[in-house]
C-alpha cells in the first residue's frame, strides 16, 4: 500500500511498496534520517504517496526534522496539497529564514502552480544562486517578461555544468525564447550522440522546431523516441505552441502547463 491518507504517527501498521511495517517502525525508533533517504528514492521513482507517509513518519519519531519537515511539503505538493506545503515552509522559513532548501523549494512550488512572480521574489532571499538555482530563476524571468536576463542566468548555469543533460536542454529551449533558433538547434544537436542524453536532446530539438514553426519535422523527430498515443496528445500542441505569447511558450516549455485561460482562447478561434 502506497500510505495512509493522512500523515501516519512514528508506529506505522502499513507498509509502502517493498518497505514493510516492521522496517519502517524499526527506522524511525533508531535512524529516522535513514527513512528519509528512503523516501527520496520514493519521490524520485514518482511514488510521492509512498514518500509523504515516510516522511511523515521520520518527522513523528524526531520532530526537529528539517528535511523531513521539506520532503513532506515537497511530496504535499506533487499530492495537489500545495496550500499545505506553503504553510509548512512558511512556518520553517519563519523559523529558520536562512534555509537554503527551504527558499528554493518553496520557490519551486510557486513556479509550478503559477505564481512565477511570487517564485521570482522568493529566490531573492539567496545571494549566490547554484548552477540548478540558476537555471530556475533564468525560467522564471522568461516567464515574467525579462527574458534576454533569463537566458543569461541559464548560459550562466550551463557555464558552471557545462555537461549536465537538464540544464543543457533548458540552455537549448531557453535559445529559442529569444527566437536564436540556430544557436538553440546547434547547441542539442551536439548532444544528440551522448548515449546518455540523445533521446532527451532529440525531444529538445522537437520542441524547438514546434516552436519555429516546423511542425512536420517537429513530429518527425518526436516519432522516433515516443509511443504513438503520446505523439498524438503532442500533435495539436506543436500546432498551437507558435501561437503562444511569449510567457504562454515559456510555461509550457519549462513547467509543462498551459493555463486555462491560453486553452479557452484557442478552443473559442477554433470554433470562430
């Protein structure tokens, strides 16, 4: 079973996925640190029910916890329980104003739900930004109409991980918000025959020709590394990306969202 629907005590009586009752029971009474790696592999694999219960255990057994107190918000929000996860950080940031985690993941779920402004302030909390917090302010000022700077971030971010496949393809997607469509092709068509990164450059560049206009080759390359009902669900939407506005294209690029109100619109010419 994949947890209870709210938050189990430090006894737990389920067990999540392979981890049985008796591990996780015996984990939290003497490392519950050790749970928490555990629930990270969770939330890694997607599990995020299985995460927030093993996080919620390792914060019962010791509940001065920061990362689990973090994890738990993390998995709240992949759960759709946002307003839960931003009250919890809120109440440790109030608590602890200087943790890094914290910000960035308080940040993240802003961006995530839409809030890109409020995500954007949030950072400014942190005076030396990694190469991942970077990338995540670089997209957030795409989205918030300061893109010629969150391209910079993002060149920033590849300059200080010049191999890391994420930041490469977001390097890639963010050429192309400014419309420098060569440099965004050149740059994922050098990590096309990375045998550990070809496929996630060949999605890249089919975003990137959706978003040129060329949406035939666009679904060419998708073709060739994703199953026939996931290139159908994509091909109205390499007809439609073009047509974005600006921060419409960096939303669903970078977040993988479209609002409401950007469907409303197409479906309303559709019908025109």
């Amino acid at each position: 079973m994949s947890g209870c629907s709210g938050p189990p005590g430090q006894q737990a009586s389920e067990d999540v996925g392979p981890v049985s009752s008796y591990a996780r029971n015996s984990m939290a009474a003497e490392n519950p640190s050790g749970l928490i790696r555990i629930a990270e592999g969770f939330e890694r694999s997607g599990d995020f029910a299985g995460a927030r219960a093993l996080y919620a255990q390792a914060l019962a057994a010791l509940p001065g916890l920061q990362q689990a107190r973090i994890g738990l918000a993390r998995a709240n929000a992949k759960l759709g329980l946002s307003d839960s996860a931003i009250a919890d950080l809120t109440l440790l940031l109030a608590e602890d104003p200087g943790n890094r985690t914290a910000i960035v993941t308080l940040s993240q779920i802003h961006a995530t739900d839409g809030r890109y402004q409020t995500a954007l302030t949030q950072l400014k909390a942190i005076d030396e930004l990694t190469a991942m917090e970077l990338v995540l302010r670089g997209k957030l000022r795409h989205l918030t109409g300061a893109s010629q700077s969150g391209h910079a971030d993002i060149m920033s971010a590849l300059d200080l991980m010049p191999n890391q496949s994420g930041i490469i393809t977001d390097a890639g997607l963010s050429f192309a918000l400014i419309e420098d469509y060569a440099g965004s092709i050149a740059l994922l068509r050098r990590s096309l025959d990375r045998p550990t990164f070809g496929s996630r450059a060949q999605q890249g560049l089919a975003l990137v020709y959706a978003l040129s206009g060329q949406r035939q080759l666009a679904l060419r390359l998708a073709r060739d590394i994703l199953p026939p009902e996931e290139l159908q669900r994509l091909e109205p939407y390499f007809r439609y990306l073009p047509r974005f506005s600006k921060q419409e294209q960096a939303a669903a690029l970078f977040f993988d969202r479209i609002p409401n109100e950007t469907i409303a619109r197409f479906l309303q010419n559709a019908t025109n």
